[in-house]
C-alpha cells in the first residue's frame, strides 16, 4: 500500500478537495464522483459524504492508497 502524508494548515479540509490536491484526482467534481461511488474510506469506515470535513490525525484510504493527514489542524499556538 502507497502511503501519502498531507500536512493540514487549517481546521480541516474537504474529502473531494483532499483527493484532489494529493493527485488522486484532477477536479473537485472528479473527487466527489469518487465518494458517491463507495471506494473511499475514512478511518476504515466507507465514507460517503463528499464533503466530510477530514481533520488531523485521520487517514483516508482510496484502493491502495492511504492519506494520512498531519498537522496542526490551525491551532493558534497559544
């Protein structure tokens, strides 16, 4: 299995956005196409909703591909 490490620097950031801006897919739209047809899963569960926010600390897996997803999650470091 590939694994891909995407560095978060805001809250979260959309499943479709995520597919596309770490190459699994060429548009937003694209991404969406992927979720709706169940081949997505987030933390091991199939994930449907296109737009799930995904946060820090969250891996998404797309045949086998896994995304794991660090960062500080926009925390202001206070």
């Amino acid at each position: 299995m590939q694994k891909v490490e995407f560095e978060l620097t805001s809250e979260y950031i959309e499943l479709n956005q995520l597919l596309k801006v770490v190459g699994l897919c060429d548009s937003g739209g694209a991404g969406k196409q992927i979720v709706a047809s169940g081949q997505v899963r987030v933390d091991g569960k199939q994930e449907l909703r296109k737009t799930a926010k995904i946060r820090s600390g969250q891996q998404v897996t797309l045949g086998d591909v896994r995304i794991v997803v660090v960062g500080d999650g926009g925390a202001d470091g206070a």
